[in-house]
C-alpha cells in the first residue's frame, strides 16, 4: 500500500471493532482491501487470507469509513486562527470581506488559493476525512491539487444586481473545470438576487449538479428575511453590495427550499433559525422534500458566530437527513469532523451512534456520493480511517468520539495518504 501510481497489492486489515455503518458493528473483525476497494468483511474465525492477500492485526484499532465534511470553505485553509466573531455574523462577513480585499490578486491570488486548498485536504486527510464539500468563491486554472481526497465543488455565487437570465461566464468556465465534481452554489438570501437564484439553479438542473445554500444562520438574517432592514441591510450599504436603483428582494427560507429541491440533490447549510418567526413552515418544508434535501450543521462555527446550536432535536423528529460540516478555519480551530461530533454529544442533543452516521452516511448522500463514500461495503472504494482509541472500552461509538482517540492512518481507494498502517 505505497505510494501514488502502484498498483495496490490485497490485503486483509484485522482491527479489534470495524463500524461499517451500513450494518452492525463487528467486534473482532476484518475487511479485505482489493485494487482500492473493498472485497469483503467479516468477523475473524482463524480466516484463511488467499496466499496473495497479506494480513495485517492492527490490534486495539478502530476501522470506520473514512469520514465526510459535507460544508467546508478550503480556501480559508491557511489561517492561524478564526476571524474576529464580534458583531455576530455581518461582523464576523466583513472581517472576511476585509481579508479577501487585502489578499493578493491574479497570478500570486492564484497560486496562494492552490497552496490554501492543498493545505485544507492534507489536514483533512489527518482528520481522517476522505470526502469533502468544498465552497469554491474561485477554482484555479489548473484545477484543484490531487492530494488524495474526494471533492464536490459547489462553484458559490452572489450578487443582488445581477438582473438578468444568463449564467456569468466565470461561473460557467469554472463549472466546466470541475467537471464532475461540480456542484452549485447560491450564497445566502441576503447576497442572492431571485434573478441570480434563477440563472443558477436552473443551470444546476440543466447539468444535472447537486446544490448547497447557506440559510437560517442568524438572528440578522432572520430580521433582515422579515423586514428587508437591520445589520444586514446596514452590512450590504457599507460594502457598496447593495442596489441602488431598486430594493432588493426577499425571498424567505422556505422558498428557497422548494428552489433547491427542483434539483436533483441538496443541501441546506446551517439552519440555525429555521422555523422561527415569521417563516415558521421552513423545517416542514424541509421534511417534505428530505428525499432530496439535506441539512448541513457546522455545531462550532454557529456556536461562534449565533451563540447557539441548530435545533437538532427538530430536524430530527421531522425525519430531516443531518449532516456535519466544519464551515471554514476562518470561524474553526480545524477541520476535524469528529470535533463536530462531539460538540453536539457533548452538548446532549444527539448520541454517539448518531454523530457518526452525520459524519459518514449521511454527509456523503448530501453530497450526492451515497453510492462512493460513508459506509465499508464490498465493492466500494476503500475509503478508511483508522482510529487509535485510548484506555479501556465497550462501546466502540462512545470510544471513537473520545477527545484522546487519535487518528492513526487514513486510506483513499486503498493507499494510506496520512499515518502509517505499521505498529507504534
């Protein structure tokens, strides 16, 4: 299991419990790895490897399939510390704003955007994360670097005096670099006219891409869905974004679901004020339409930035898909998925087992890749994490979950990208 361009030889990893999440934990256990996919899973007997597969006992260790990070903002990647979150969330954007006008432009922008995504997928790769939803504001010429991870992109947009039907010809070269890791992406209700939505969406169905929106993620937004006023209105004057020549519309989160739902998968990100005053049929929305749309909560960046986490009991008892994402190292220490995870068991809002299916199963299905990623299932790529716990335990979902349990190897299609399979 070398590096980049061997050819895979198969083997057989033996772990102490394997969590398939497609089916019950396997105490004692063992899956075979073949040409970087899974070829079978069992519990050990005194198994017979076939003489060409190797056996490796990795004793203590936990297999769990590699994790996914439904929503994250790479490009925030090269960041010492998270932005200054006073002032809520229009506080919080115009630090951003403030940081992306005093970067580099062109070809230096260019090749510190590349050295930032690079960065974003090597830490994910420590984190034990082999899929990830990327926010792309720009994609480079080049594409993005090939360190092991699987993407979706969803090519973001904003702009409240776009007017018109045609998509912009950026968004749309961008699209075609990415091929088939493209998705789409509206920003928010208050930087997306119904015109650009439109254009947007429409070319999402038209490409057959899934889709992703930021919605219900402060106490601003909501005042500003209410009223068209308070400090999102006074954050848009300010930074010249908004329309001088009419009002901008505003458009509720529950129209915005029944937008995103016309494609053929989603996500809505966040979610934080969902059903509250006035747009209270925004979570029954969402539940009607859970066939298609996902809800993507980031547990720390909202605790930063709203002072609250998601109503998850909610989404839950409305048969909404939950998933987690690590939002950017712009409002995030990391980008560790399980610190997510446990963010929300800590807080007692959901348990072990059900922090890690938002991390796996179900974070891959809102990317639309339920059929590539988030369960150890024979015949699909061998994406792995193995997890180093520490001390005694019975339940291997309460040790996974541990702050001390590390991350000790992570494999993509087989290859071990971060960590090492050997013993120590």
């Amino acid at each position: 299991m070398s590096g980049a361009g061997s050819r895979l030889a198969p083997i057989t990893l033996r772990a102490r419990w394997i969590v398939p999440v497609g089916m019950p934990a396997i105490e004692n256990g063992w899956v075979r790895i073949e040409r970087g996919r899974f070829a079978a899973i069992g519990r050990w007997a005194g198994l017979s490897a076939p003489a060409s597969a190797a056996i490796l006992d990795l004793g203590d260790s936990i297999l769990l399939p590699g994790l996914v990070n439904a929503h994250t903002h790479l490009e925030f990647s090269d960041l010492p510390r998270p932005l200054d979150a006073r002032g809520g969330l229009p506080g919080w954007i115009r630090a951003v704003v403030a940081l992306r006008r005093g970067r580099p432009v062109e070809k230096a922008a260019e090749a510190r955007l590349v050295d930032s995504l690079r960065a974003g997928l090597i830490e994910s790769l420590s984190h034990g994360i082999t899929t990830v939803g990327d926010i792309a504001t720009a994609v480079p010429c080049g594409g993005y670097p090939s360190v092991g991870p699987r993407l979706r992109v969803y090519r973001e947009a904003l702009g409240l005096s776009f007017a018109g039907s045609v998509l912009p010809a950026k968004v749309s070269r961008d699209l075609d670099r990415l091929k088939d890791t493209a998705g789409i992406s509206p920003h928010a209700p208050y930087t997306v006219s119904a015109a650009l939505g439109k254009a947007l969406l429409g070319e999402a169905r038209r490409r057959d891409l899934p889709v992703t929106m930021h919605l219900a993620e402060s106490a601003e937004e909501l005042e500003y869905v209410t009223s068209g006023s308070g400090a999102f209105r006074d954050l848009l004057a300010s930074l010249g974004a908004w329309p001088r020549d009419r009002p901008a519309p505003v458009i509720p989160p529950s129209e915005w679901i029944s937008r995103l739902a016309r494609c053929r998968r989603g996500s809505v990100v966040h979610g934080t004020f969902l059903g509250e005053t006035p747009d209270t049929s925004a979570i029954n929305r969402l539940s009607r339409h859970r066939n298609r749309l996902a809800l993507v909560v980031c547990p720390r960046t909202t605790r930063l930035l709203s002072g609250r986490l998601p109503p998850l009991e909610r989404f839950v008892a409305a048969g909404i898909r939950v998933a987690l994402g690590t939002d950017s190292r712009a409002s995030n220490p990391d980008l560790s998925v399980l610190a997510e995870a446990r963010e929300l068991v800590g807080a007692g809002v959901v348990r072990p087992w059900e922090a890690i299916l938002m991390a796996t199963r179900n974070a891959a299905w809102a990317l639309g890749y339920e059929h590539r990623a988030g369960a150890i299932a024979v015949g699909r790529p061998a994406d792995l994490v193995v997890l180093a716990p520490s001390g005694t335990f019975r339940d291997p979902c309460d040790a996974i979950l541990r702050p001390e349990t590390r991350v000790r190897a992570t494999l993509c299609r087989g290859k071990v990208l971060h960590g090492s399979l050997a013993s120590g």
